[in-house]
C-alpha cells in the first residue's frame, strides 16, 4: 500500500518533461531557459508535501482496528446517537442517556437478557403484592454496595423518590411515580391538598374543599398585571391577579390580603367560612416559614420500616409496577454523592461527573470526553460483579447514521444504534451476518388536528385510515416494520381488536357519506413534518387517491413539535416509543390533560374505561378493559395508525449475551464478547 | 496609526455588540424554546425550569441582565444540550478541536495548492496546467458532503490507513481525512489564485530583466517570482482559515469530530439561548480580530494608505 503515492509523483515526473513539446510554446514565459533547474526545484517543492504524506501514512498502514483491540481488551463499542445532556439520572429524558444511565445503575427489578416479560432480581431480591396490588414490598439485598462502598439501603430509594418529585428539581419524568400514593400532589406542589386535604381533622373534606380555586384559572387575561408590584395594584386588579395564580401559589403578602380582606378571593359557596379561614392560615404559615419542603407532610406512601425493606404503596393498583420500576426513572441515586456537592435539589451540581459519580450497576464511569465517547468500566462493588462478561463499554455519540455504518463497517463498533432504511437492501444483500431487524416498542402513525374543519368528522378521519395500504408501506417504505392493526403495538397478554385494514372503495363511499364525495367541499391541508422522506410522499400519495390535496409543511425539529402542542397544523408525521411494557403507556396518550395528546380530541367514556382500568386489580381483566377502551380509541381514529417499530441496526457476531429485546433495554452485565467463536 | 488602529477597535466592539443582541432577541424570537422536549414537559415542570433560567423576567430585563454577565466575562450556562455546564468550559473543549482540525487543513491546502498552482504556471496551456485546472475546478465543485464520504470509505474502510470517524487528540491519524475534505477546496482555490498570480509577475519587466541578467531560472522563481505571486493566495487564506473553522459543520458531522459546529448546530435545534451565544460571539471576535490584524498589516505595509487616512 505504501509505495501508492511514490511512483505516482515519480510517474508525473517524467510525463512533464517533453523538451519538444515546451520548445513550440513562444507563450512560454519560461521558453529558452534552464528547464532543468527549474525541474529540480519544482521536483523539491513538491517532494516535501509527498514526504509529509508518506510519513503520515507509515503508522496508518495496518493499523489494528478498533475492535480488534476492544476485543483483546474485553470492552465493548457501542453506536448511541447522541451526546448525553447530562447524566444526572433524574434529569435526562432521553435513550442515549437511558442507555448509559442502565449500565451505571440498577434499580430494584432488573432485565432479563431475553425475555421482557420476565423479572430477574435486582436490587431487590424478591418482591411481594397485597391483594389488590396497591401496596408492594421489595427486599433489597443486604450487601448492596454503592460502587464507592457504601452501603445501599431503602433509605437511599427514598432519597431517590424524594429528590426526583421534589418540585424544585423540575424532573420532566417525575410522572412516571405519580403513581405512588400522594406522589403528584408533591410533585405538582398543591400545597392546599398537603396542608389541608390530607388532613382527616379538616372541617371540609378534599372532595369539596377541591373546588376552590387552588391551581390558579389560566382563561383569565392578567398579562397586564405581571410585571407590576402587587402592592401597588387596585381592588380589581388583585382580585384579577390572585384568581389567575390560584391559591398555591401566592406569596405571604397576598395570603395576608386575603385573609384582611376575605372579598378579595371568590369561594364555591359550599365551603363553610370556617374552612375558608383555615385554609389560608394555614397556607399563610406556610409560607411565612418559607415555603419549606412538604415531603413530610405529604406522607408519600414510601416507607422504609428496616434497612432492607421498601414498602411501596400507590394510589391506585398497578399490576406491572416490576415491570415499570425497570425504568431509569425508578433508580436509586446516591444520597451520601449528591449531598456533598450541592442541596438535595440542585440541578447544577458536579455530582454525575467523572470522578464524583457513583452508581450502583455492573459498571462505573471512567471517562466522558465530550462528544466524542463515555466509557464506563467494571464496578467491583456490584452485587453480581464476577458474573459480569465486560471489562467495559464505551459509548460513541454519533449523530449521523451513514457515518456511523460507515464506522462499523470500518471495524470501529461492535453495535451500531440505527441503519439507514435505504442502506438496509444492500446490507442484506453484502452483509447479512451483521444485519438485525427486531420489533421495537413503537407506532409511526399520522396525528389529525381534529379541530380543523373536515377533520371534525370521524366518518373523514376513519375513510383516511381505510385508505392507507399499511402491507405496501411496509414492503417499500417502513422496511422491516409491522404493518399497525390497532395504535398499541402486541405487548404481551394485551389483544386489542385489530381493526386497521386497506379497502379503498369503503374509503371513498364513507368519504362521500360524510358529504364529501371525492374530496369535494374538504379545505386545503398541510402535511407537517421535520424531515422528507418517502413515507411523506406515501402519505400524501394516499390521500390523492381519495381526492384529497396535502401540499407539505417541514419545519424544523423545534417548530415541529411546538406547532403540534400548540394544535396549529393540520395533519402531522409522528411517531410514538413506549417507555414501558404496558398498554398505558400508548392509551394514556389520548386523554384530555396530556401533553403529547395534541389532537384537540378526547372523550370521557375512553377516561372512563382507562380508570375503570387503573381500579382493576385482576391483570387480565384490567387488560381486557383496556383493548375496550383502545376500542372506543380507534372507533374515533384522531390519529391514523401506519406501522408498528422495528429496530434496524448492524451488530457484531462475537457479542455473546445480546437478544432481541422489544424494549432494547439489553443488561450490559449479561453481554461479553468472544471473538474466539467467530471466524 | 494609534488612533486608527483605535478607532477600528472600537469598531470592532459595536460589530459585537450588535452582532450579540441581534442573536439574542433572535433566538427569543424562535417559535420554539429550550424548555420544550419532544415528549410534553409538564406545565409545573416548564414554570419551574423559566424561572431557574430566569425566563420569567420581562425580555429586557433578561437582555439587560445577560450584557452585563457577558461583559463581565461570564457566557452563563447551557439551558438545553449540555444542560448547566458553563458555555465557557464547552467552547474550551471544543474550540482547540475546530482549531487544529483548521489548521491542518490549510497546511494541506497550502501544500497541494501553491505547488499545483506555480506548476500550472510555468507549464501554462499545456497538458498539466489543463489537467491541474480541472482537478481544481472539480475540487470547488464538490462539495464536502461528496468528498468526504468517499474518502471515508476508500482511505477508512477498503485500505484502512486511517480511521473512518472518530478524533483523537493523541492520534495525528484521525485528523487526516477530515482535514483532507476540509482542505481540499481551499487548495483547488489557492491553485487557481497563485497560477494567475504567478502568470501576472511571470510576465513583468523584472523578471526580463533577472533573466537578462543571466540569472539561473530556478532563482527567478522562487526569489522573484513567487514573493509577488503569491499575494493573492496570501489574501485568500485569512478568510479561508476563518470560513474553515467556522463552515466544518458537515465534515463534523461526516467524521464525528467534537467541534463547535455540531455542538452549534444543536444549540440553535433546542433555542439553547446561552450556547447559541457562545460560539456566534466566538466565531464573532474571531472575524473581528482577522480583520483587525489585516487592517493593521495593511496600515503598516502601505504608506500610502496610512497618508490617505490621516488626510
């Protein structure tokens, strides 16, 4: 290989050097002179950038690839998509933090390598239920360690539950344990329903005493007022402003108008005047002591009644608790770390740096060169720690799918996070050995503003979701995914009825019931998406068929989104992943108060089914009670389901311990690499 | 002199200053903010998150409050992408990166191009100068995005002299083909500028003149010609350098390489207000000071020039 560039430049040498050829050019400024010095020097300005080419080549020639030495080394290179905000776990939403954050902890249930639906012990060795499975018991292992040494105990879950609803830390996923007793009270920071609603000594119980105006009334236009000194405002004016805040959150000075001046805040007529004094006094004491923070008072149903023992009690039964304390947001974080660097609710501290943080999972931060890899090494204070295969993992950021095929291909990765849909024909056809198509927990499906004109009628939206031939998209566009029967991808016991289907006929006669015949009398729509790609213009294609026009909107990622939260688009590309292994985490999308519902629709009976749901202790009828109320869901169609996830990506053979997982959550403890077993 | 090279200063700063509160109130005018996610943020959670970023004040004040923290030094922290870590801190890691990977590149650039270029010269309207020019006419017509995957792929995968992505800051090797797809297009431009620099002196009365004198041809070019031919070429690699480190967004992104242009680019995707400001001041002085330093060389170069001005 070397020798390439030589003779090359030698080659270029004697090919200019034709006497006869520069001897007819009078043009020549340099006709008539001593070419060959003139060669010479030219040879000598071009020898040195060769000579500095050729020198940088020598090391280059033969180098052992990445893996080749990783696997020596017994550590394992992984493709993760994006550098990590942060790795505070009670921050970050994100899967790339999701995927180190797993190897660096564990919480109280752990993965199983191969199976989903099954539960391997974690920190808790075993785990119990009361009958209606509100309340659990986990049994934490006695030796548990912190990878520094310390001790793990309930105390430090605790900790954990703590800091992650305590409002002042702001955790985007802090709902994912509203389902503890009194979590969302806590985490919302409804300090009428802690001081006075859990207090069984109220003269007024919650039930009534909720209907005064504590969360605030944001139809109320205050913009005027909100820069300006509530002292200096008139009668009207604070009334105005102190019914816009609600009465959770208004200050010493205010609660102390109030209670000088009662008319200043409306009340329900049924609750007694009595009650009304109580109330603010009591939210006036506390915010004259400062606001201090309610945990206490709140009494989550977290207890710890010895070392080893956490008793979990929840508002409302959850079969698959398990199963969701799987999830990052359940972890325990280190009490003993996070308090020597700042307060408990800092979110700025150096606590989850290299050489500060401290987990509890089969590896331990080693380095984190940003943007360029984390590497994690093995903790030796894990429990399991002699069963664990790797010395270590290090995960590279690469944004950019091509260059990270690119990457493995050139042997610098054992497994990649994403391959490009359209580099997925030629993979098949040169590399199958390295090619994995797996389900993945996640819907690709198209949202409909169904506040728009047209869109309003379910008779439209239903003929749109006949219209669509998902078994073609699948075959040319969503490669390798599951054409969808139903908005929840097949997650376990869970049968929702498949009711999807292609028949375009049925299409255009319910189209033409609903008056638009052909798509006559439907308005112009625009098609929101962030990126163009093919499934744009089957979509677009799909409507055509029906008569009707969609003239395509991008935006950027940003805008993308906001336009969808703030419902000013018509029709938009969208995409869904569950964050665990339970129907509602795709159904709960739908109600009324969520924020990723974004299609202007809801419907009390489908609420209706889903709390029924949440009351139903018996798993199978619960699951039952929910393919009704995907039912009720899909009768209505606000969203038009298209395929069903796969994950596409390119993994090494000589990774041991590696199967397909629908929710990619593979242990790392269970992976080891034998490069031995592959030719 | 003084007072000039004062005045362009001060000029300098407005530029900043300017530049600073455009992209402010720019990046507040965004239909997006840091505080959003692709999944719903809760409301409480939103409120919670304006309010430690100091959102919740009046836009002027946040301005008001911001210019006196950047002047006093402090960028402030990041809101979104690498959240409360300093803005200062990150530019420090991915700064030098930009900057070597800059440099590299024009030392490739120069060292393709002035060669190819003089080579053009000398052999004009002959086989090498045609073939030199349409190298380099196809090298600034190629755009990185084209050149860079490919030499990823032959010179990173088929032949694996070096690696395919990645940076290493120990490892001269990483740098080579990134610098090369960066490099590239300055040498197919710095080519074209020197051949017709050199075409230009090759042609003057001095030149007659050293070859009347008998001088060797060798000599004429290195000593005589090249000194005036180069001129050009010399103009060019200020802004090139610049635009290099500044424009390396999509070879960053082809090589993986932990720069500031990824990290911009997805400062300004997530309205991180903080690390958008950062790198836009940054890029900023850097042009600022180019143009100072050039400024001033030429001042100090030209008499003429400086007479004119104080006229």
């Amino acid at each position: 290989m070397l020798p390439f560039s030589v003779p090359t430049a030698a080659h270029q040498e004697k090919g200019t050097f034709h006497p006869e050829n520069t001897a007819k050019n009078t043009t020549n400024p340099l006709a008539g002179c001593n070419r060959a010095l003139v060669y010479r020097a030219l040879i000598f300005s071009r020898t040195i950038p060769v000579l500095a080419l050729v020198c940088l080549l020598l090391p280059g020639c033969r180098r052992e690839t990445l893996v080749g030495r990783a696997n020596r080394e017994g550590i394992l290179l992984v493709g993760n998509s994006a550098e990590p905000r942060a790795l505070d776990l009670q921050i970050v939403t994100g899967v790339p933090e999701n995927k180190i954050l797993s190897a660096l902890f564990e919480g109280l249930c752990g993965d199983h390598p191969s199976d989903d639906e099954k539960m391997v012990p974690g920190m808790a060795t075993h785990w119990e239920h009361n009958e209606d499975m509100t309340e659990w018991t986990f049994h934490l292992r006695p030796e548990a360690k912190w990878s520094d040494g310390a001790p793990l105990t309930a105390e430090d879950f605790i900790f954990s539950y703590h800091r992650m609803l305590h409002p002042e830390l702001a955790a985007a996923y802090a709902p994912m344990l509203h389902s503890i007793r009194n979590a969302e009270a806590y985490n919302r920071d409804e300090r009428g329903h802690i001081l006075c609603g859990l207090d069984e000594n109220f003269p007024t119980q919650w039930e009534t005493l909720r209907k005064a105006n504590f969360q605030g009334d944001p139809s109320i236009d205050a913009e005027d007022l909100a820069n300006r000194k509530f002292a200096s405002l008139d009668q009207g004016e604070r009334r105005r402003l102190l019914a816009v805040k609600g009465l959770d959150r208004l200050d010493a000075g205010q609660l102390r108008a109030i209670r000088d001046t009662p008319a200043l805040f409306d009340w329900p007529d049924e609750i007694p005047q009595a009650s009304r004094t109580l109330v603010i006094a009591r939210l006036l004491e506390h915010a004259e002591a400062g606001a201090p923070d309610l945990f206490e008072k709140a009494r989550l149903g977290l207890d710890a009644p010895d070392p080893h023992t956490l008793v979990v009690s929840l508002r409302e039964p959850v079969p698959y608790l398990p199963s969701k304390s799987r999830h990052s947001t359940w972890f325990p974080v280190p009490r003993h770390v996070i308090l020597k660097h700042g307060k408990m609710t800092d979110r700025f501290t150096k606590w989850a740096t290299v050489g500060n943080l401290v987990g509890n999972g089969p590896f331990q931060l080693h380095a984190w060169r940003y943007n360029h890899y984390i590497e994690v090494r093995r903790n030796p204070h894990y429990w399991n720690a002699p069963n664990v295969g790797l010395n270590g993992i290090r995960f590279y950021p690469i944004e950019n799918p091509y260059t990270e095929t690119r990457s493995f291909l050139a042997g610098q990765l054992h497994t990649t996070y994403s391959l490009p849909p359209d580099l997925l024909e030629k993979t098949r056809r040169e590399y199958p050995q390295y090619l994995r198509t797996e389900p993945y927990v996640g819907t690709v499906f198209v949202r409909l503003n169904t506040t728009r004109p047209g869109l309003d009628d379910p008779r439209v939206r239903r003929a749109l979701a006949l219209a669509i031939n998902r078994e073609e998209l699948c075959k040319y566009i969503y490669e390798g995914f599951t054409p969808a029967e139903t908005f929840t991808p097949q997650l376990g016991d869970y049968r929702p009825p498949a009711v999807l289907r292609y028949n375009l006929e049925e299409a255009k006669a319910l189209l033409a019931e609903a008056g638009y015949p052909n798509g006559e009398g439907l308005p112009s729509f625009a098609l929101l998406t962030s990126r163009l790609n093919a499934g744009v213009d089957a979509i677009q294609a799909t409507f055509r068929k029906l008569g009707i026009r969609l003239t395509v909107e991008q935006k950027d990622w940003g805008s993308y989104i906001a336009a969808q939260q703030q419902l000013e688009f018509d029709i938009a590309m969208a995409g869904w992943i569950g964050d665990y292994l339970d129907p509602t985490t795709f159904l709960d999308l739908w109600t009324r108060n969520n924020g990723n519902n974004n299609t202007g629709w809801d419907s009390p009976e489908f609420e209706a089914l889903l709390r029924k749901a949440a009351r139903q202790p018996n798993p199978q009828a619960r699951l039952d009670i929910l393919a009704q109320a995907e039912g009720k869901f899909m009768e209505a169609m606000p969203v038009l389901p298209v395929a069903w996830y796969s994950r596409l990506y390119l993994h090494r053979p000589e990774v041991h311990g590696w199967h397909p997982l629908v929710l990619d959550n593979h242990p790392w403890e269970n992976v080891s690499l034998k490069p031995d077993s592959v030719r | 002199m003084w007072k000039e090279a004062a005045k362009r200063l001060m000029q300098g700063l407005l530029v900043l200053f300017v530049l600073g509160t455009l992209t402010f109130f720019l990046v507040h005018a965004l239909p997006y903010g840091p505080f959003q996610d692709e999944k719903a943020v809760p409301e409480h959670v939103r409120e919670r998150l304006e309010k430690l970023h100091g959102y919740d004040k009046p836009l002027l004040t946040q301005y008001w409050l911001r210019l006196n923290n950047i002047v006093r030094g402090d960028l402030g922290s990041s809101i979104k992408v690498m959240e409360g870590r300093e803005v200062g801190d990150i530019l420090m890691q991915a700064f030098p990166v930009s900057l070597k990977l800059g440099l590299f590149a024009m030392l490739i650039a120069m060292a393709i191009g002035i060669p190819a270029g003089v080579l053009a010269a000398i052999r004009k309207n002959h086989l090498l100068d045609y073939l030199i020019m349409a190298v380099a006419l196809l090298g600034i017509c190629l755009p990185n995005f084209v050149i860079g995957p490919l030499l990823a792929e032959f010179f990173g995968r088929h032949l694996g002299w070096f690696p395919a992505s990645g940076w290493d800051s120990r490892d001269p090797s990483a740098m080579m083909l990134p610098a090369l797809t960066l490099g590239l297009v300055s040498a197919a431009y710095l080519s074209r500028l020197t051949r017709a620099g050199m075409l230009e002196v090759l042609h003057q009365d001095f030149i007659r003149t050293a070859r009347a004198k008998g001088q060797k041809e060798s000599v004429i070019i290195v000593r005589h010609a090249l000194r005036g031919g180069l001129i050009p070429s010399i103009a060019f690699l200020g802004p090139a350098f610049a635009g290099t480190i500044s424009g390396s967004v999509v070879v960053e992104s082809i090589f993986q390489i932990p720069g500031i242009g990824r990290l911009f680019i997805k400062a300004i995707e997530t309205g991180d207000e903080t690390l958008i400001m950062g790198p836009v001041l940054l890029y900023g002085s850097l042009i600022v000071i180019a143009n100072f330093l050039a400024d001033l060389l030429q001042l100090w170069f030209n008499p003429r020039l400086r007479s004119r001005n104080a006229s």
